[in-house]
C-alpha cells in the first residue's frame, strides 16, 4: 500500500475520533445543562444582609441587579448586599416606573418627577400638566400621561427635563390614556385608551412612532387596534426592543413593533385573568379555573405566543416572577419555584416573614423582610 494511502486513511480516522469526541462532548454538555436546569434546591444560605425599618409601610420592585422600596418618604435601592442610594422624597400617591438603569418617581395629580439612574444621581423634572401615569426608558427618556382636567397629553422628557415631544388627547375622541410604555431606544411608545363608543366603555391600543419611520404620520401614530369590544385592556408593555404586550382581564395580545405594529398572537380565555408577568423572552398567564378539581391555570408563552409550559396550581401567592426558565411564587411564609419541565425545583417554609422576593437567577432571590433585606443563594 502507498503512502499515500495511509496517509489517506490515518486522515479518516482522525475525522471519525474528531467527530465522535465533538458527538460526546456535546452529549455531556446537554446532559450537564439539563441537570442544573431541573436540580432541586432543599434549602438555603444567606450570602448578605442589610438592616431595614420594618415599622415602615414599604413597596417593592426589581430593579437593575436587586431591588428598589419605595414609601411616602423616600426610595432605596439594594443590591450586592448593600444599600446603593437612599434617597428622601415625600410623595403622598407614588407613581413608579422602572427600566433597566432608571427609576422615576412622582405622585399623581402633582407636577414634580424624580429620575433617578442606579448610581442614585437624581434629576428633577417638572411637567406641563398634572402627572396620572409615568415610564422610562433605559436612555433616561421620561414618557408621562398628563391631564389638565379638560383633556390628557402624552409628553416625553429628557433628563435634564426638557419636553421632546407632546400630544393632547381627548375623552370623546382618542379616549383616556389608561397605561403607557416607552421602549428602551425611547423612539416608540404604545398606550391603552379607555374610549367611549356609542355610550359604551371599550378599549383600544395606539402606537407612535418618534423616528423617521412616524415623521409623515398623523399625531405620529403608526397603529391602532380596536378589537377589544368587551374587555378593558389596563395594561400594555414592551417586554423588550420589538414586543409588545397587551393585557385584557380574560385576554392578551402580543404585537411585534420593528417599525410598525403587527399583531402576532391573541388569545382569549373563558374565565378572568388573575396575574401576568413578564421576561424579556417569556409572557406568564395565570388564569381562574373553570374545573372544580383545581383553582388556578399558568401558562407560559414565548415571545410568538406559542406556549411553552402550562400547570393547574392550587398556592394563593401573593406575586409571581420569572427566574430565568423558571416560575417563582410566593406568599408571606411559603415560596415554590417550577422549571418550564413543571418540575418543582423548591419548595421552603421560611421562618421570617416575606414582604417581598425578588429573584435574581434562578438560585439567587433577594428577601424583603420586617427587619432586614436579605440576598440568598439555595443550596
């Protein structure tokens, strides 16, 4: 045999070992990812702590990489095992809004708003109008429903508090401006109107586009959806750079909005939607159940509607997140976490009281309390 031909066959075989080394180091891996992702957490350990007033009514919200808790007399934020700003703000009706790198603050009915990046450095904006409603995007861009007690504006301002962009609105017209959300590059906002239709009360969703692709609309609106005939929509959010959710009480739709919007999926149930919860890739429905044999349904749908997990629960929680590709609820004593398989990944009666869990990852919550704020890793 030539040298050639061992060489040719020397070639072959180092393919076929390369290949199956590559076939079973990708089997490990699989096997070695999948493993964490439904390994089950018995208990915990507290990694830090921070002090709190628990005589305090206080409010709380994920933010950044912890939480933010708010009262009529301020706003903190936690994170690392530490208080990262503390700051002193008396507002007696909060409205709080949160992106990715600020919080704003302001108390309906008044004209003050409070942007604060998660540094704490604060700037002060004073609208045109009285404020109903607030959001900001991850560039610090504020959007504020306003109403002047005749007619509603929707106003953007930037950080230093000058007005970008105002539209007014009017109840016999467009309709009230129930809820609004800005995306992340601060060029579309969609809102939800609460507008009256032959003496009825329907709702609509509007969207505006502030880059050139809405500069030769009218009003800069680029869509609008009227099919809610009986359901209120309270909520809309861009749950991340191109999509769109809006929540009815027994409904939902999910709009694309590259440019303008399109409407992907929609989805009806026969009996009340309890809770709905958001990741930048997954939408959490829990539903009331019609079966007598369990009382409540969650779904978990992607970003295209398509669902990806569903389970009957019978836990009264008081609020419910996302945790990467798990579901975690709570109530004052009790936490469950499941995997989108629908195993029970945790299950702990804690002996302090929760006011709030905020997940972190899926094996890091922090934890409100009475006395402390707790960040803790399960084991």
């Amino acid at each position: 045999m030539s040298k050639f031909s061992f060489s040719m066959i020397f070639r072959r075989k180092a393919i076929i070992i390369s290949a199956i080394l590559i076939v079973a180091i990708i089997v490990v891996a699989y096997v070695s990812i999948s493993r964490e992702k439904n390994r089950v957490f018995e208990s915990f350990e507290v990694k830090s702590s921070v002090e709190i007033d628990g005589s305090i009514e206080t409010k709380y919200m994920k933010f950044a990489d912890g939480m933010i808790g708010y009262t009529t007399d301020g706003i903190s934020y936690y994170a690392g095992g530490r208080e990262i700003f503390n700051k002193a703000i008396s507002i007696i009706a909060p409205i709080v809004s949160v992106s990715n790198e600020y919080v704003v603050i302001g108390e309906k009915k008044s004209s003050e708003i409070n942007l604060i990046d998660k540094n704490g450095s604060l700037s002060k904006i004073t609208s045109t109008y009285p404020i109903v409603g607030l959001d900001v995007s991850d560039k610090g861009v504020v959007a504020a429903v306003l109403d002047d007690g005749t007619a509603n504006y929707i106003e953007f301002y930037d950080k230093s508090g000058a007005r970008l962009v105002s539209g007014r609105t009017v109840l016999e017209g467009d309709g009230y401006p129930i809820d609004i959300s800005i995306s992340d590059d601060s060029t579309r906002l969609v809102a939800s109107y609460l507008a009256i239709s032959e003496g009825t009360a329907q709702s609509k969703v509007v969207f505006y586009n502030y880059s050139s692709v809405g500069e030769n609309e009218v009003d800069r609106i680029v869509g609008g959806f009227n099919q809610y005939k009986d359901t209120i929509v309270p909520e809309v959010s861009f749950i991340n750079d191109s999509t769109v959710v809006a929540m009815g009480d027994n409904m939902f739709s999910i709009y694309n909005i590259k440019q303008k919007p399109k409407l992907i999926h929609e989805e009806k149930f026969e009996d009340k939607i309890q809770s709905v919860f958001f990741s930048e890739n997954n939408i959490g429905i829990v539903y009331i159940s019609n079966d007598s044999a369990y009382a409540q349904v969650l779904k978990v749908y992607d970003t295209e509607g398509k669902s990806i997990f569903s389970k009957t629960i019978d836990f009264k929680y008081n609020d419910i997140a996302f945790a990467g590709e798990n579901v975690v609820m709570y109530d004052e004593a009790m936490c469950r976490m499941y995997s989108f398989t629908g195993k029970e990944r945790f299950n702990y009666t804690f002996e302090k009281k929760i006011n709030s869990l905020i997940p972190i990852k899926d094996d890091m919550f922090i934890i409100a309390g009475d006395t402390a704020i707790e960040e803790i890793e399960l084991k």
